[in-house]
C-alpha cells in the first residue's frame, strides 16, 4: 500500500514542468489526481481558475529552486513523496488516532 509524505508551497508555483492540465477542479481533486498518476510528483493547483497543473518533475528535482518556485497569489505547489506504507503502520496510526 503506498502513502504519502507531502511539501505543500502557498503562493507559490513550479514553473516550465507541467505535463498535464485540468480545468475544472478543486484542491482535493487535484492532490487525488496526481496522487492516481504514477508519473506525477508534484502540481500546481490555482485556485481562482480552478485548474491544476500536474508535473512529472519534482521541486526538489528542479535544483535551483529560486527559478522554478516562484511567487503566485493564490496558488500551490505540491510536492507528493509517494512511499511503501505497511498495513500495520496503518493500523497503529489509526489505533493511536481513535484514542
């Protein structure tokens, strides 16, 4: 089962890496999509268009982050760290949640 590690950048946004463009969607949807795509590992999501950016590069792949993070009011840049969770990890933080 795989879960997730995240870097969540606000008013920001990583440039000249989308791969692939959805109109139409909310923040949730977004994280979900990219989330869904195997090659996805980050996005933009800009919520006054409603529209995310999905991108095959991270932001921490990117290297000089000062170019390819910049300032966007009312955007973010998401960066997903997809990784291998065990079902007993799963259930011992759900166990340590209810309590």
């Amino acid at each position: 089962m795989e879960g997730f590690r995240n870097v969540v950048f606000l008013n920001k946004e990583l440039v000249g890496t989308e791969v692939k463009k959805i109109q139409n969607v909310d923040w949730l949807s977004c994280l979900q999509l990219c989330a869904a795509d195997p090659s996805c590992k980050a996005y933009n999501f800009k919520k006054l268009l409603s529209l995310c950016e999905l991108s095959s590069v991270s932001i921490s792949e990117c290297g000089a982050r000062e170019k390819s993070l910049v300032h966007r009011e009312n955007s973010i840049a998401h960066q997903l760290y997809k990784r291998e969770v065990s079902k007993t990890t799963l259930a011992s933080l759900f166990t340590s949640f209810k309590k």
